[in-house]
C-alpha cells in the first residue's frame, strides 16, 4: 500500500477555508504528498495516530505558502495519522 489521504470535512473558520482529514502508510513509506482540496495552503498541522508514544514527529517538507494539491510530509514508516490544511 502507498501513501495515501482523503479529506474528510471542509468548512469555513472567518475568511479562511478549512479543510481536514486523514492518511495512511504503508510499512516503507516515509511519508508523501497530502492533496488538501485547497487552492493555496497557509498552514498544515499533523497529528499521528497509533497505539503508543511515537519516536518521530511528522514533519512538513515546504515553505508555506503551498499549492494546496501536493503538501509534502515526511515521517517514519508506518505512521497513519490526521492532518487540517488552512488557506484558499
């Protein structure tokens, strides 16, 4: 399996778009590119999932602002988790 992420909400916080939801890994990926919905992306938060403490947090592999189709992550393998995506 790849890298994959799905938007499960969009919605409106004041002037900005908001959009959320979550993506997966497989065992050998270290992350990928998550498609926000968004035009541009501002901000990016990451939060993994999983059943204990992780050794690694996720990370953003961009200079903001970012075409909102491809926002890159890295993190360790195997490591699923939630992401919210602010901008246009």
């Amino acid at each position: 399996m790849a890298f994959t992420s799905a938007i499960t909400v969009k919605t409106v916080f004041g002037n900005k778009r908001v959009h959320y939801g979550t993506y997966t890994t497989s065992s050998t990926d270290t992350g990928g590119d998550i498609n926000t919905g968004l035009r541009s992306c501002e901000a990016i938060f990451l939060q993994q999932t999983g059943t204990a403490v992780t050794a690694d947090a996720p990370v953003i592999n961009e200079t903001l602002p970012v075409d909102g189709s491809a926002v890159t992550i890295v993190q360790t393998a195997s490591a699923d988790g939630y992401w919210m995506a602010i901008g246009y």
